[in-house]
C-alpha cells in the first residue's frame, strides 16, 4: 500500500538513491534538506514527478507533516564535513533525532534512524556484533560525529520505551557509489576522483588500516527491509569483505588505468585501525546481504565519476 514517507536528508548520497526505490514503489515521498553536503542534482530527475516534493529545511528546526514513514538520514557522514562545524553536527544528530520521533510521536509514523558503525569507534572487537558497547573517545575531533550518533541511538530507544514510538535503528558501514559527492572527502570518492583527474592518491597513515565497503543499492535494500520488517535494531549493514586502504588503492589504480602515484598523508586522530560488520542478525532477522562485490561496485561507481567530472 502507498506510504507518505519523509527522507531527511534526501538530496544526499544514499537518501537520493532511497529516494528512488520509494517513488518506483509508488509512495508519496517529502525530500528534507538543507543542501549542507547535498545536492538538488541528486533528485532532480524526480522533481516533476506528482509524488516527488523536494523540501529545503534544517532537521535542527521542528516540522508539521502528515507522514507514514520517517528515514532520519539528515546528517553530514565524511569526517571532512562533519568536522567543519563539529557544533553543528552534534546539533543535527541529537536534535534532528529529537524532532523526527516528535514528529512520529504525534503521527504514529515509524522512524528508522540511520546510525553507523562509528557508535563502535576504534574497536577493540573485531568483527564488530550489535552487542559490542565500542570504543569511542568522547572528547576527540571525531566525538561530534560519534557521540551525536550514540545520543539519537539512546534517544530513539527512549522514544520507544517511554512513548512506545515505532523504532528503527541501521548501524551503517562504509557505504560507496554513485552520486557521492567529488568534494565529499571520504575514501572511495577521494581515491577514484585523485585518480580520474591524475593527481597524487593520498592515502592517510600507511594505509594498513581497514575498512569493509557496502555498494548503496545493498544499503538501501537492507534500510528498507529494516524499516518494513518486525525487528527494531540496532542492525548492522554492511559488506563484510574488509581490505586495506592501500588494497583500495592499488584496485583503483588498476580499474582507472590512471598513472596516479600514491603519496602518504598523516593519518587523522583517532582514525579507526579496523573495521567490519558482523552481519549475522541482518542475515537471520531481514533475509538480508550485501550482493555486490567490491570490483564490480568501484567499476559502476568509476562511470559515475568519469560523467560528472565531465560535466563539473
Ligand atoms: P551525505 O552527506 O551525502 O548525505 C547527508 C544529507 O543530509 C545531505 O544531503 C545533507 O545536505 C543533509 N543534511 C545534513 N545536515 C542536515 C540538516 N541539519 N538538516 C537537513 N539536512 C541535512 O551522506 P550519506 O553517505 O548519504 O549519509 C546519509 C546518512 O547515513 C547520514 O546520516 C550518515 O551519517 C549515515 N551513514 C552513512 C554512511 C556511509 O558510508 N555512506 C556510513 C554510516 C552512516
Ligand atoms: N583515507 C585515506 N585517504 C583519503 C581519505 C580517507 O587514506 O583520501 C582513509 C581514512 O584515514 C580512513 C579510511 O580511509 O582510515 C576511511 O575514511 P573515510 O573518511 O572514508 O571514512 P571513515 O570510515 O574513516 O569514517
């Protein structure tokens, strides 16, 4: 049955790709943002679309709607943005998170928050389950990011004991693809633009850190899955193939054909040494995982980039 559904942060990366499988499922869908790392171009495609609107508004501010379904995806995700006004993220995060289940509390909508696996910090369990409590400085430059994500986490599980709001929570893991931004300053977008445009690949540290990287159309189906399904989270999402920064490198290299050289940078505090999602739950409790190979999503993600610098 068709939903009215509010994506918060819908001019982004994965809200924009949401946006997409909401509107194909013909539902009613309100587009919110304030455009801080998003882009109009994003959605532009569904603009004329009779049940595409498109909504600039900041998540920090209360809203009136009538809506069935909120995606709370407001929020910058690249540590370069999200460090650009750390006060700000911190403000969006908890207060967007505040005005979203108010808004749900008053509309009996359901809410689905999406969280991330930075809620586990630098981590001392490896892979990381739902029920690691992580490893996180509260006092860092990564702390406004960490922390405002850890504090909606509390406040919509509150939300729910207390006023018995429909409650979701996604811990997302790095997720890549089309429509990232070129400027955006996370690692696949860095990598393949440095390498597109032929300049140094700057790899942070000495690149033995790890990471495991989900192609958005598998986050977008676990998101909905969640969102649909009877489980309440927190649900990690996730591609559970982990490789090195410098692995992620030289697999650019290769598909780009570029003649980019790699020039080591210094790796930022607090920089998470490893990463990956234990997807066992998501696997039992959503029928869910991650289909897209990591070749295959960087070659898809590569056409995205070689069009838009095109066009920049
Ligand atoms: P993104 O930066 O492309 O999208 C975030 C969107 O939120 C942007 O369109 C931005 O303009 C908007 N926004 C930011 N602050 C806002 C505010 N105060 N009011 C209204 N809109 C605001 O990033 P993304 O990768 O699409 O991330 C989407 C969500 O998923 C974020 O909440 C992020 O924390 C979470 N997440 C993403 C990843 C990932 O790897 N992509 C990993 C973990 C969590
Ligand atoms: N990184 C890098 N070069 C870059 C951007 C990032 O080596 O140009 C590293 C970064 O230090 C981290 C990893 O890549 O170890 C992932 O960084 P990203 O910002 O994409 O996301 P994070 O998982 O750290 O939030």
């Amino acid at each position: 049955m068709s939903k009215r559904v509010l994506i918060t942060g819908g001019a982004g990366f994965l809200g924009s790709h949401l946006c997409d499988r909401m509107i194909e499922a013909g539902n009613e869908v309100i587009c919110l943002d304030n455009y801080f790392t998003g882009r109009r171009r994003n959605v532009s495609h569904l603009l004329d679309h009779p049940n595409f609107e498109l909504v600039r508004h900041d998540v920090v501010e209360p809203i009136r709607l009538e809506v069935d379904r909120i995606y709370n995806l407001a929020c910058p995700a690249s540590p370069v943005h999200y460090q650009y006004d750390s006060i700000s993220t911190m403000k969006t995060s908890v207060m967007g998170a505040l005005n979203m289940l108010g808004l749900a509390r008053r509309t009996k909508a359901r809410v689905l928050q999406a969280s991330t696996s930075e809620v586990y910090g630098d981590p001392l369990v490896h892979p990381q389950r739902e029920d690691y409590w992580g490893h996180v400085n509260p006092i860092g430059i990564r702390s406004c990011y960490d922390e405002g994500k850890r504090c909606a986490e509390t406040l919509f599980m509150d939300y729910h004991r207390q006023h018995g709001v429909e409650v979701r929570l996604m811990r997302i893991f790095n997720t890549y693809g089309p429509r990232m931004n070129a400027e955006d300053g996370r690692v696949v977008s860095n990598f393949i633009v440095q390498a597109l445009r032929g300049e140094a690949i700057t790899i942070y540290g000495d690149g033995s850190q790890t990471r495991s990287f989900c192609y958005c159309d598998d986050n977008i189906e676990g998101m909905i899955r969640l969102m649909e399904g009877e489980h309440l989270g927190p649900i990690n999402i996730g591609n559970p193939n982990e490789f090195t920064m410098l692995e992620l490198a030289e697999e650019v290299i290769d598909l780009t054909g570029s003649a980019s050289k790699i020039e080591h940078l210094p790796l930022p505090q607090d920089d998470p040494k490893q990463r990956q999602p234990d997807i066992s739950l998501a696997k039992e409790a959503l029928d869910w995982e991650p289909k897209m190979q990591l070749r295959e999503g960087l070659k898809k993600t590569i056409s995205y980039f070689e069009e838009d610098l095109r066009r920049a």
